[in-house]
C-alpha cells in the first residue's frame, strides 16, 4: 500500500495544494532557460523574485505577464509574509533568483512552511 504523496493523484495533489516551485534562471543569456522554467513561470499565479527589474526583463523577452512579488534581503520578512498568503490563498508562486539557481537565504520562511516545493532545473 503507498502512504504520503505516492498514494495521492498528481492531479487532486496539485488541485488541493499551493506549490511554490523554486525557479532557476539563465546566468547571462535568456537562452539559456529551459522549457520546463519557462512553463512553470507561465502557469504560476504569481512570482516571487529577488529584483523585480531583473526578472521582469526576462519575462517580458518570453511574453509572460504575471504579478511580481520583491523578495530580498532587505524586505525578508515581509515578503516571506506575502508569499505564504498567496499560498495561503490557494495560488502557485514560482521564485526565480537573479541569475542560476536561487539561494535559500532569501525568504526561507516560505520554504519551511509550505507543504509542496518543486524545485525546477536549470541549464
């Protein structure tokens, strides 16, 4: 008998569960981001980003438009704060780093809180 997730249908898992994926980002050449990044960023509700100029370049390169949230480490807590209420709420946030792979350092509440994290690979 499967116990935990395995037990669980991805499908009703994802339905009843906020996720936030953890997004890997190209370190100097938007070309370098996977598809399955990509994807990911297009299918969150809302994304959750170091600085919002950086990623909103990249965003705007792949004709993705969604809410940006700012998570440094000047605002930590408050933004931790934030993103566990969009998840709270039910929606998928992806946090993308400025460039490779994000470190946990930034708004680690979140990552100890939520019950799914997916991290998503990078180049």
């Amino acid at each position: 008998m499967r116990n935990g997730l395995a037990a669980i249908g991805k499908r009703d898992y994802h339905k009843n569960v906020a996720i936030l994926y953890v997004v890997a980002t190209p370190i100097g050449n938007l070309g370098d981001i996977t598809h399955r990044a990509l994807e990911t960023l297009k299918s969150v509700d809302v994304i959750a980003c170091e600085d919002t100029r950086h990623t909103l370049h990249l965003l705007t390169h792949f004709g993705i438009r969604k809410p940006l949230l700012s998570c440094r480490a000047r605002n930590e807590e408050e933004a931790s704060v934030r993103v566990i209420d969009v998840l709270d709420k039910g929606q998928n946030v992806a946090y993308a780093s400025d460039a490779g792979t994000p470190g946990f350092r930034v708004c680690p509440a979140p990552l100890a809180w939520v019950p799914a994290c997916a991290p998503r690979p990078s180049p």
